[in-house]
C-alpha cells in the first residue's frame, strides 16, 4: 500500500542488496513468537503421506516434471537439504548461506534446464515470430495504419469467455445530482480528445475494437464512437419497493438511461431503528442504496459488451440520496490496474496528481544487462512455481456460471494498518495478505473443509511511473502459498504469510517470467496466447493498488469512496482487491455463484477481512499494554 513500484531494474538491483545487506535478525516482534516452525511446503501436500503414495495429479506427471518438483522443493527448503550447512549457520549466526548456497543451486539448476530447452524451443518461436511478422504486413497492406497488432501482454487478456470477463471494473461513490451531458464532455475532453506531440490520440485504445485478424489480436480504430453508447446513466430511485426514475416522464427513447426493478428487499425502513421522526433513516437508507449499486454491479459485471465498439464503458448510477456511483469498467487489454488508476488520478479528475515518488534511480547498463542474464538462467524454476499448482477446494474446481457477485467491505482505517506494521515490522501488504488467509480459513471452516492452503496469484507491477502515462499491461506474476489454517493465532499467521511474500519480493524469476510472457505472447497467434497464465490449480488472484491519499474530484464533484474488483480468469472464480483512498481502505470481491452458496456469504467472506484486521490489532495492543 506505502510500497513504491520501482522499474524493472530498480526491482532486481534491490534484490541483490537485500540478500547481501540484510541484518541479522531483521524482523523484530514485540512479544515472544510462536515457537513451532511454521512451514507450508506445497509439495508435501502434493505429494500425500511420507510412505511413498502419490496423490492422483502427480500420477499422471512425467518423471521429468516430477524432478524439476523435487529440485524445487529441495530450493525453496535448504533446511532439509542442508542440514549440515544450516548447522554451521545457526552457530555461527550467519544467514548468507541461503542467499549464496541456493542460489548458486538455482543458477547451477536453470542453467541445465535452459541448456536442453532453448534448442527445442527456438525453432518454433521463430517460426512464430516470422508469422507474426507476415501478419503486421498483411496488416498494413490491408488495412493501412487503420489496424494494428497487439503486443506484449495485451494479448494474453483476449480471450473473453462466458465464464469470465476480462474487465477491470471501478466503483467511485460520488457527491451531488448526476448532469450526463457533463459527464460526456469531461470524458470527451480530458481523455478521447487528448493527443500527443505527433497529433495522434494519447489514449488510442479507447477509439479501437479489439479483435482477431489472421489468427493474431488486432487494435481496429473505428470510424464513429458514439460515446452516448459508452457512457449511460441508470437511476435507482426504491420508492415503495420499486425502482423509477426522475426522467421517467420525459425520456427519449434514443437517450441511453436504462429504468431498473430491482424490487431489493426492505427498501422502506419499517421498525423504529430504521426511522427517525416518522421518516426514513438516512444511514438505513444509503445501506439500501448501496445493496441496490452491489445487485447492479453484479449484473454488469458478466455482460458482453458489444464487439463492434471499444471494449469500455462508464456506467452512472444515479441514488436517491444525493449521491451517485461512477462505475468504470476497462478491458484488461486495454492496460492494467495501475494504468487504469494512474489514468483516473492523472487525466480523469479534475486536478491532476502529482507524479509520486519511485526511490533511487535505476542501475546502469551493465548491471541491468548483468540482472537480465542472471534472471534468465532461473527462469525455468520460476515458471515451474507459477505453473506447479494444485489447489482443491469449494473456491476452486466448481464449473463457472459466469454470473459475478461483486461485494465491497467497509472502511478499514490506514492508520490501524500503520499501527500493526509498525509493530510487528512487516509491511501493510503483509498485513491485508494475512487478513485475506484468516479469512479464507474461516470461510473453509464454515463449510468443513480442511485446507491447509491456498494458492493466490499475485500481480507485481514493472511500470516505471517516472514516465508518461500509457494505456499498456505491465507486470509479472507470483503465485503465493496463502496459510489457512485455522488454528494459527493471528500473528503466527502473519508470521507466516511475512516470509512467504519476502520470499516473493526477492525472487528474481519475475523478472524473467515478465519479459518471457511479453515477448512470447506477442508473436503467439491467439488462440495460442490466450493460454499463457493459465489459472489451472489457483484458487483466486488479490491485488493491492494504491489510491490518491487526498480529497479528489471529477467533472467538479467529490469522490467519497472508492473500489475496484480485478477479473477473474476462468478456472480462477474468485478475485479480492485492496485499494486505500483518503486514509481508508476498501477491500472489493469478485466471485462466481458457482462458488458460495449466496451473497450472504460472499460477504461474510469480506467482512472477515475486516474482522481479522481489528483481531490483529487487539492482540498486538493488548499485550503490548501488559508487558
């Protein structure tokens, strides 16, 4: 949440000082931590019992597969491998073994791999890359400049299927009555208009369709955007359980206002709590509001949207309190989440942002193409931990309906966050992770399942925000052994769920695995590239992106609130988002139907989110007062 997204290199340079600079003992607690050792190794529970008896997706694995586990496993844990080493370590309190003995390992390791694998791969990604050349000529002979081809990672988001929506969506709580025409002209003038030094348009994606021409993704401008179909206005007016409209009398039929019957339960506080003096109670009645915008953020969110126009849309949803909900949904090829709110800080509201602080500057050339080697060499075993997983529980394995429940929690104060990660040195990051696996095991407890953990893929941003903004897709991914087991105490987990994610930060696959995705998925024809990052054996993905800090405001009105869902990526049907805002923290959920038993209990899944974080607090607080 504090943490600065660094360029590429910057991010791999800080490795290397991590690992060769890190003090003895770093983490401090203050109380004594738990005194078993904590481990998660995802290849005993793979593996099954200790007598030698193989659980069914490794049965049906290759011996090769098989070896690149057990030499990964042995990687990820020197303290049964090494045993001797770890000795001589303890005694003589030195920690670098881990940094010198494993790596050289992985080095020695993925050199090997890397030996046997680029004779047999190169053949066929040249054969690729001259198609996909072939295809850029046919392009510009065809259609001019008029078509383009998507590169990088934009086309590994293409595949659109029933069972998911590759959409970023954002959900502003706004103050005021909604005006349309002046909400098209803000959006006309300060992002569809806006061009570059050349004269082209700045954001040029959001004047094309993207689709698939000679079996490669395309960007095709179009010839009129019609932003009266982009940008439409939904009234949720609940008066005596229905829903009207304050239009209602003079609509135009060509106007693009939609009238919705929700009929949402309860929408005329009845009982003496929910009135006040005879009328009804505000506070009862922005929560009917609000279950009114989670119901209609829920339809939307499994929507296709047309394929002949530009794969966004700006929904308002116009309350009855005085307020509305801006709701933002983005093609993720279109760029990612870090793009999509760098262009509402920067471009969308009214006074741009400052850029924000990056840290030191980047290595020079020698240590980045020094940085590049080296991660190259360890790339195999990084795309074994994104690929090697085998998650089985009721958030994973369901067929998908492709109907969403999008939820959101409560405020969860920054300044509680600060607090548990000053006090147990971690990281606010550490600490939301941390609350996510209480909550996933609370959530597997309430339906009998025993899980011991779960995987969750984790995007880590490469984008350089010392540059200009750009609409593209910038990151790597990691997968992460979530803890949830239940009868870990609050800090014992985020013990736990600390290592795991330091483990994360200093591994320099990532780098490898980003450049990797993005140079092979763009000569990949689509069918082919839309398998890349395949969510086979992930239970949910969690992201963590950081808002303005201050009081903002569009087209001259405030923003209060602010949440984001990330898309799911089917056979992955769940997706839990941070985002902080003016000190506060709003934790958003996407998942399938198929996957709870209501939307009760999607939201149980969030509210004990907020839950474990106040749990935390109170323990660290009162023992601290006690000591």
């Amino acid at each position: 949440m504090e943490g600065v997204t660094f360029p590429v290199e910057q991010r791999v340079y800080s490795w290397l000082l991590t690992n060769f600079s890190r003090p003895i003992n770093a983490t401090f607690f203050p109380f004594k931590p738990p005194s078993e050792i904590l481990r998660y190794s995802w290849l005993q529970e793979t593996l099954g019992s200790s007598d030698g008896t193989y659980k069914l997706p490794l049965q049906e694995a290759s011996v090769g597969l098989l070896a690149l586990l057990v030499l990964q496993e042995c990687i990820n844990g020197p303290v049964s491998i090494l045993p001797y080493v770890t000795l001589g370590a303890k005694k003589c309190k030195l920690h670098l073994y881990n940094t010198i003995v494993v790596n050289i390992l992985k080095t020695i390791i993925g050199l090997a791999l890397m030996t046997v694998l680029v004779p047999v791969m190169l053949p066929f990604l040249a054969f690729f890359w001259l198609a996909s050349l072939a295809v850029k000529l046919t392009y510009a002979i065809s259609f001019g400049p008029s078509v383009t081809k998507a590169e990088g990672v934009d086309s590994v988001w293409g595949l659109e299927l029933e069972e998911s929506r590759p959409f970023i969506t954002v959900c502003m709580l706004v103050s005021g009555e909604p005006n349309l025409e002046k909400i098209r002209t803000h959006i006309k003038t300060k992002v569809l208009d806006l061009k570059d030094e050349t004269g082209n348009y700045r954001f040029r994606k959001f004047w094309q369709v993207f689709s698939v021409k000679c079996g490669y993704y395309c960007w095709r401008d179009v010839d009129n955007l019609n932003l009266n179909e982009h940008v439409r206005l939904i009234n949720l007016s609940p008066q005596n359980h229905e829903v009207t409209t304050r239009a209602q009398d003079h609509l135009n039929p060509n106007e693009h206002v939609r009238l919705l019957n929700l009929n949402p339960l309860q929408h005329e506080p009845t009982t003496r709590d929910q009135r006040v003096n005879g009328n009804p109670n505000p506070v009862a009645r922005n929560d009917v509001m609000d279950s009114v915008v989670r119901k209609v953020v829920s339809d939307e969110g499994g929507v296709e949207l047309n394929s002949d126009r530009p794969p966004w849309e700006v929904l308002i949803l116009a309350r009855d309190d005085n307020r509305y909900n801006v709701v933002l949904r983005l093609h993720h090829a279109i760029g990612d989440g870090v793009a999509f709110m760098r262009l509402c800080v920067e471009t969308l509201i009214d006074t741009s942002l400052p850029p924000p602080n990056v840290g030191p500057k980047p290595p020079g050339p020698f240590i980045r193409a020094a940085m590049m080697l080296w991660s190259m060499t360890v790339l195999p075993l990084g795309l074994i931990q994104v690929v090697a997983n085998f998650d089985r529980n009721s958030l994973h394995g369901p067929h998908l309906s492709g109907r969403k429940i999008m939820t959101w929690s409560r405020n969860l104060p920054l300044s509680v966050l600060r607090q548990v990660k000053m006090a147990t040195h971690t990281t606010i990051n550490d600490v939301l992770m941390s609350c996510l696996a209480s909550a996933l095991a609370r959530h597997f407890t309430r339906r009998k399942e025993t899980v011991k953990q779960v995987t969750s893929v984790v995007p880590l941003s490469f984008h350089d925000l010392t540059a200009p903004l750009a609409l593209t897709n910038c990151f790597s991914v990691a997968t992460v052994k979530l803890p949830v087991t239940p009868t870990l105490s609050p800090l014992a987990r985020l013990v736990a769920t600390k290592r795991l994610l330091d483990g994360v930060k200093r591994d320099p696959t990532l780098l490898a695995v980003y450049w990797v995705v993005k140079t092979v998925s763009g000569v990949l024809p689509a069918s082919v590239a839309s398998l890349l990052l395949s969510g086979h054996g992930l239970t949910l993905g969690s992201s963590n992106v950081p808002g303005p800090q201050q009081d903002i405001s569009i087209w001259g009105d405030g923003v209060e609130e602010m949440v984001f869902w990330v898309p799911n990526r089917a056979p992955v049907g769940a997706g839990m988002s941070f985002l902080s805002y003016k000190g506060q923290v709003k934790v958003g959920l996407n998942v399938d139907e198929a996957l709870v038993t209501s939307r009760e209990e999607a939201q149980q899944l969030v509210d004990d989110v907020e839950c474990e974080l106040y749990r935390m607090h109170t323990t660290l607080f009162l023992k601290s007062s006690t000591l």
